[in-house]
C-alpha cells in the first residue's frame, strides 16, 4: 500500500468491498454502464439535466450528453450516490435534508469514482498526480485534486515518515 498511514473511512471501505466483490479492480473497470448493470439500475444520457429516477422496480440514472463525457462521470457517480445510498424525494424534503443528502453524493462520488483500492499504488507526491487520475479514471481535474486533499488530510505520519512514506 503506498499510503500506509492514510486511514480509509467507512464509506470508502464499503465502496472498495462492493467493487472487489463485482470485480471492479482497474480505473478501465469502472464503466458506467457496467457499474449500473452490476446495480440494476438503467444508465443512460440524454440532453437534459443529471438525474435518478425510481419508479417501482425500475431504477435509472441520466447523465447529461451535452457534457463532456469527463463531466457525465462525475454526473454518474453522484446520482449512484442517491440510488444506493438515499431514499425520498428532495424536492419534498426538509432543506437540511437535502443539503445532508448532497453532501453524502459528494463523498460518494469521490470516493466511488477514485477509489482507494485503484489508486493506493499511484504517488501522490507526483507533481502530475492530478492530471494521472484524470487521465486513468475520466474524471474532472477538480475532482482528482479533492480525492488527493481528502487523502492527504487523513494521513496520520509516523515518527520516522516527514509525510507519508512513498516507495
């Protein structure tokens, strides 16, 4: 593992589980279509906003096609978020429920769209780092950048590491 002093949460714990479980190991595993298939849930894009939708139990997922397809990634791991993961409608819904529920899909996707178990042997002291993951995984820069910080601000260093120990 290269971050060995990087302790994951429970929510990347369960994404990394379910991956490895579905066989997602590699960034080129992660399809979207296969990810909705392995959920049951229709994937699709359209020229309209993202959304999820449940009806019964039809489920699906629309990315937004006028986006670049980088973005339509990003679209697709948040709605996941609120297909696996939430449950009510949030135009109905108290406020800070919704803004609770949009907080979770931001982790989420983070999380679901870089996941630790892929990117635990890249070296995030590369200069580069940002633009490898975006290139590996099809994900926004801005995203990439997030999950780095997010990682970095968990590292607990040892007392013989100055940050974390890179091979």
């Amino acid at each position: 593992m290269r971050f060995p002093y990087y302790t994951t949460t429970i929510l990347e714990d369960l994404i990394t589980r379910w991956y490895k479980k579905h066989k997602f190991i590699e960034p080129n595993d992660l399809n979207v279509y296969s990810i909705g298939n392995e959920s049951q849930i229709f994937v699709t894009s359209k020229p309209t906003q993202a959304s999820y939708m449940k009806v019964g139990k039809f489920q699906e997922i629309v990315m937004d096609s006028r986006l670049p397809y980088i973005q339509q990634r990003e679209q697709f791991f948040h709605e996941l978020c609120h297909a696996v993961r939430h449950a009510g409608r949030q135009s109905i819904m108290p406020y800070s429920f919704y803004e609770l529920q949009e907080r979770d899909a931001k982790h989420f996707t983070l999380y679901a769209s870089l996941p630790t178990h892929m990117i635990n042997e890249y070296n995030i002291a590369n200069p580069s780092i940002v633009e490898q993951l975006s290139r590996d995984f099809a994900i926004p820069k801005k995203v990439c950048l997030e999950r780095i910080e997010k990682i970095k601000s968990r590292i607990v260093p040892s007392s013989s590491s100055k940050f974390i120990n890179i091979k």
